[in-house]
C-alpha cells in the first residue's frame, strides 16, 4: 500500500503556477490579481482562506481581500462581487462558501462574470465542464484528477466510484472523469445518501472516490482488495490531546482501510493541499498565464 502525498504533488504545481505567474507579471507589467470573498467568520471558511492567501504570496499572486460582515445583505454580497466582476485590476474572484444563512448562495456566484470564476462553480463553469468545452473546472475535481494522474493513476477504463453529488465535489468531479481527454473516460458511477447499499458499488470500484462530508462513511469491508481510495473529507472531531480542540479526519476509516487498498490519500495531506494548489493554477489561467 502507498500513501499518496498530497503536499508534495501540490508543491510541484504551486511552483509551476508560480513560474507561470511570473511569465504574465513580465508580459503585462502586472501579476495576476485573486478577489477572496470572506463574509462573517465561520472559523473553517477562516482557514481556507488564510491558506489560500497564504498560496498566493507563495505564487506571486496578487489577492486582493474582501472582508464582509456575517450580517451584510445579499444586495451587498451581490454589489461587492459585481464591483469585482466589473475591475479590471481583478483577473479572478473566489467567494468562499458556505455563506451565511439566508444568503442565496447561487445568486452571488451567478453574479460573478464566467472568465473570472476560478472557483468553477458559475453554471456556465459547470455546463462547460458537462459539454466538454474549455473553461474553469471546480479547484478539488481538478485537483484529484491531477493528484491521481500524477501518481500514475490513469482513470481511463477504470470503475470510478463516487460517493457523494455536491455541487462542488461529487457532481463535478464525475464529469470531469466521465468526460473525454486526459485524465477522463472512466466509467463513473455516482452514489449518494438515498444509494441502497452503498457498499455494493464501492466494493466495484477500481477508484473510490469519498465525498460525503462524513467520517466512517467507508470502512474496510467496503474496499475492493487494490483499489485506490481518495478521500475528500474534510471533518472536525474534537480531541482534548490537540492544542486547537480538535484533529482533521477524513470521510474514510483511514486505519482500515489502507491495508485492503493500493494507494490512500491520507487526511490532511491528501487532497487538501491540492484544492489550493489548482486555485492557483486557475487563478494564473484567469489572468491569460501559459497553463
Ligand atoms: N467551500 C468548500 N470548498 C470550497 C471551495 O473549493 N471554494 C470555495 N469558494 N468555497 C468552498
């Protein structure tokens, strides 16, 4: 069994996107320029966009942040993001979900302008993406296709199966693996929380794709013996040993199932890093850089 290393993979493209960042700064007199859209201080949503600033920095983008309060009405969400839309100063605009309760979130990430939506969850990113036209594809899809293309797994002719339909993981990343081109034409199935049992289609997969925002959501038994397990659960469970209350797992029994797998994204370290990282390949894209 392998584990796969996230951090190290997403490195190699921070650094390319950084190279690439540094082509567009020479050409245009400009680096390229990332709105981040913060409102209220959900403290995950915190995180994730130190982090993403902190990539920035790193890559020689320039972020531009937008700190809103939680209380700030959807005319405002949607004029801040308007103004963005229309600067031209701004090449990408990321709004960091989930917004605050009763915030129509697909009406702010309507008013984003497609060419500056980085984050490829305009429907316009996400019609693209489905018809196998160019166009921005959602940072973790992309970012787990390129983790397994890199370590070698070709998902052509595999049996991908996916666990989880969000909008911003499950749904996007099947199409993007059941679409034509590279690191496409899988055969994908998709489940999710109304899939009668769930573990006769994951013991089918070659590649088992975990999205389902909760942790033991795959146990062993689960696992076909040498199938590659991605986990994208992101979970919070409180441990009085950490210093911050609590410890990361993923949607995977990491302990178990590794052993019945032939490669495993550990969490943290797996995927994580790589969202970020093609957040900053998508952000040198919106600004005409050579990706
Ligand atoms: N919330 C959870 N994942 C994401 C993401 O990839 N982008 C944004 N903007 N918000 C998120």
């Amino acid at each position: 069994m392998k584990i796969i290393d996230g951090k190290s993979v997403a490195a190699s493209i921070r650094e390319e996107a950084a190279r690439a960042a540094a082509a567009v700064a020479a050409a245009r007199g400009s680096a390229p320029g990332l709105a981040v859209v913060l409102v209220g201080e959900n403290p995950a949503s915190v995180s994730y966009v130190t982090a993403k600033e902190r990539a920035c920095a790193e890559c020689g983008i320039r972020s531009i942040p937008v700190r809103m309060p939680a209380e700030s009405s959807q005319e405002e969400i949607l004029s801040a993001v308007r103004r963005l839309g229309a600067d031209p100063s701004v090449d990408g605009i990321l709004v960091q979900l989930p917004l605050p309760r009763g915030i129509d979130e697909q009406a702010v990430i309507r008013a984003i302008p497609p060419e500056k939506d980085v984050d490829g969850f305009h429907p316009v990113s996400l019609g693209n993406l489905v018809i196998g036209l160019p166009g921005f594809v959602p940072c973790t899809p992309a970012g787990i296709v390129e983790l397994l293309m890199r370590s070698g797994v070709d998902p052509a002719g595999k049996h991908v199966v996916v666990v989880g339909r969000s909008n911003i993981v499950g749904k996007p990343v099947a199409a993007l693996l059941a679409r034509k081109g590279r690191g496409g034409n899988a055969t994908v199935t998709l489940c999710h929380t109304a899939t009668p049992d769930l573990c006769a289609f994951t013991r089918q997969a070659d590649i088992l794709v975990v999205a389902a925002g909760r942790p033991g959501t795959v146990g062993a038994g689960m696992v076909k013996p040498g199938a590659v397990v991605v986990d994208v659960g992101v979970n919070r469970v409180p441990d009085a040993t950490k210093k911050r209350g609590y410890r990361l797992v993923g949607d995977v029994d990491f302990d178990a199932v590794a052993p019945v797998a032939s490669m495993i994204t550990p969490v943290p370290g797996g995927v994580g890093p790589m969202t970020i990282a093609m957040l900053m390949a998508n952000a040198v894209k919106a600004a005409g850089g050579p990706l």
